[in-house]
C-alpha cells in the first residue's frame, strides 16, 4: 500500500429529515498502470432495521465490523479489486468494489468468510469500466462538499 493510501479518502455525511447515511469514499482512482481492467463494478449490501437515525444498531454495527475485517484483503492492492466506497445508513451498509473479474473476487470473498456465520448479503455485479456508480457518488460528494 503506498504510503499516502489514506490521504485519498474522504468520510462525509448526508441528512435527510433525521435520517442519516455516513459515506467513507476514495476520492481518486488507484494510480496503477492497468487501472482498466478493473471494469466489474461489485456492490455487497447489509439490509438491517435501522434505527431511528437509519444507523445500524450496536449488536449489527459489530458484526459489520467483523465482516470488513474478515474481506480486508479484497480492499487494495492486491492484484484484484479495489474498495472504493462504503455508505451506512438509512437501514442498508454498502460496500463498493472494483474488480478485474467477478470470479475471483467472489472466490476470495468466500474463503475470507468461510469460518464466519452466513450474513445477510446481497451481491449485484456492474458492467461498469467508466466506473459511472463510484464516479456519481464522488460528484455528489464533491459538489455537497464545496
């Protein structure tokens, strides 16, 4: 991971009439030569009976957390998918990947999980080489931001 790695991402947070989503998003694509080739665009949800403030409870919000440690290797540099966005709120927490090929991502995932209990998971995958789903979340971002 290069040094900087941290500086690309940014956290923000939307409201909308009291309820609340919390994005934690890079800001930039990685700067790795064949950055095209990671065209398949992976969306992972957590659907989850949000709170008042659409936050998922203490209990959920831990086991959310066991999840992305569990799949951290899939995050960056690693030859295969990069993380770019995760958004928690209004019952649903999102995770954002790009990958070379859904195959492989979908392989490691399950053997980064298979010694955990099944979790609620939806997986959708993208056609998505102008990275268009990360690109609009970052416009908004940006545009709220400024």
């Amino acid at each position: 991971m290069p040094p900087d790695e941290l500086n690309h991402w940014v956290m923000a947070e939307a409201e909308n009439d009291g309820t609340y989503v919390v994005y934690r998003l890079r800001t930039t694509k990685p700067l790795i030569a064949n950055i095209g080739s990671y065209a398949t665009g992976i969306s992972i949800r957590w659907s989850y009976d949000g709170q008042d403030s659409g936050m998922p409870p203490s209990d959920v919000n831990a086991q959310q957390l066991t999840f992305e440690e569990a799949i951290e290797e899939l995050t960056m540099y690693n030859g295969y998918s990069f993380l770019m966005l995760v958004s928690t709120g209004m019952g649903c927490k999102e995770w954002l990947f790009y990958a070379k090929e859904r195959d492989e991502f979908m392989n490691r995932l399950n053997s980064a999980l298979k010694r955990h209990p099944e979790y609620p998971l939806k997986i959708e995958f993208y056609d998505d080489a102008e990275w268009k789903i990360w690109n609009d979340v970052l416009g908004v971002i940006d545009r709220d931001r400024n």
